[in-house]
C-alpha cells in the first residue's frame, strides 16, 4: 500500500501573476492554465469517486485500503483547493473556464453508472497524471521561466500525483474491475482529455489574442511534439497501461521523491500515515 502524507504548500497564491507566467511564453503557459482549469472539477470526481468505490469494498478490504483512501482524499482536496486560487487569478486576467462545464455535464450523465466505472475512468487518468507529472519533474526546463511560488506549485502537485498514482488502480483491481473496462475508460479519457486540452488551450489563447500568431504555434509545436515535447514524450508511458501486466508501482518515483525532500521548506506536513 502506498503510504500518502498530506502537505500544507506554504506559497502564496493571493499575489497575482502575469499573463504569460511561464516565462512570457503564450503557448505553454495557456495550456498549463487549461490544466489547471480541469483540476477542481476532476478531483473532486476522484475524491468521489475513490470514496464510493472504498465503500463499496468488503469490510476486510476497507480496512486494508482506509488509510491510504484517507491521504489520496487528503492530496487531492489540497490539489483542488490551491488550483482553485491559481484558477481565481486567472478569472482575474480574463480567462473563462469552458473545460469544467462540459466536464460537469459529462459527469452527471455517469452518475447512473455503477461506481467501478467512476473507478475506472479515476484510474485511467491518474495513470495519465503520473506520466505527466514525471515528464514534468524530468524537465526543470519546462517551468525554467516560471515565478518560483508557481514552479512549487506544479512541481508539488507532480509529485503527490506521482506519489499516490497506485490507489485508484489497486481499488479497481480490488473491486474486481475487469481488463476490457479498464482499457475502454483509457481509450475515453484520453480522447475527452486531449480535445479539451487543445479546445480550452486555444480558447484561451484567444482571449489573449495569440490564437492566430505563428509564434504561438511554433512553440505549441516544440512543446507537445519537439525531443523531449509534452506528446512525444508520453506516448510510449501512455501505452504500457493496455499491458495486461501492468501496475502503476512500475513507473519509477525517484523524482519525486528527490522533489519532496529538496523542498521540504515549502510545505508543512499535516497528516503521515
Ligand atoms: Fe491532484
Ligand atoms: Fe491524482
């Protein structure tokens, strides 16, 4: 069982950013304003979800996954919390979040679905998460521009994503959730994620009047398809989740490990299991 200590951040996020806070760069900062556009609506369906489907679990095996529920909870209520406030300031600079209502739509019409799909679809895009938040913490250049408060931001959340990415799966697994299932929800929510990223990226963009600017495409390419870009960089971790044998665990932690320990200073710890 992976043992998830909660943390408090200690920045702050009141003060406000500038439009372009990835270092003046249209492109990536839109699209990591995007991200964090999905990110309250998303875990607080994760946290809903990992809650039924840990309800839903015979009383032995509650007991067995309580703890570790308890600190996925912990984690992502904070995530959700502290991109709320990031997400405020972007209300602030003009920015008008599409991605969470059509998220919400699309939730409602899953709530008649018995809870190992919630489980299913939560677990897909952890798995999605964890190699995004290990590209990204293997990439300091990415956020090199960054104001430093924003740079723990994304790097904390990285690494608690890549620190708690075996829960949804082990639940689902311990739920009995089955293979086809397991790999249709990937296949959905990779499709939704990617078509929502590019629809609030862009929309974003346009607010911003980039949208049409060669610039802004040119480094939109070096970002996502470039060595070492956002895509081409995460289609093969993306993969291996259709291996009939695979686990979470065998993506490596080091990162965020190392991460957590170097900046032990940026947070204070509010529960350990
Ligand atoms: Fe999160
Ligand atoms: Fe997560």
């Amino acid at each position: 069982m992976s043992e998830l200590v909660i943390r408090k951040l200690l920045i702050d996020l009141a003060e406000p950013m500038p439009r372009h806070w990835n270092g003046g760069d249209a492109f990536s900062s839109a699209l990591l304003n995007a991200l964090s556009m999905s990110f309250p609506v998303g875990e607080q369906f994760f946290i809903d979800s990992v809650r039924a489907g840990h309800k839903a679990l015979p009383e032995a095996e509650q007991a067995r996954f309580s703890r570790e529920v308890q600190g996925f909870i912990g984690q992502e209520a904070t995530h959700r919390r502290l991109h709320g406030l990031f997400n405020d300031q972007l209300t602030r600079l003009g920015y008008v979040n599409h991605w969470e209502v059509r998220a919400r739509a699309r939730l409602k019409r899953m709530e008649r679905l018995n809870c190992r799909h919630a489980v299913a679809a939560t677990a897909a895009t952890e798995h999605l998460t964890a190699i995004l938040a290990e590209w990204l913490l293997s990439r300091p250049q990415m956020l090199a521009g960054a104001p430093a408060r924003l740079r723990t931001l994304w790097h904390w959340h990285a690494s608690e994503e890549s620190e708690h990415r075996c829960t949804a799966f082990d639940l689902y697994k311990a739920l009995g959730g089955d293979e086809t299932r397991r790999l249709r929800w990937m296949r959905l929510v990779t499709l939704f994620f990617l078509m929502d990223l590019l629809r609030q990226t862009s929309h974003n963009l346009w607010r911003d009047g980039e949208l049409m600017r060669w610039r802004t495409w040119k480094s939109g390419w070096r970002f996502l398809f470039g060595a070492g870009g956002l895509i081409s960089s995460n289609l093969k971790p993306w993969r291996t989740y259709f291996k009939g044998d695979f686990h979470p665990a065998q993506q490596d932690d080091q990162l965020s490990r190392d991460w957590l320990s170097a900046h032990a200073s940026d947070f204070t710890v509010v529960s350990r299991p």
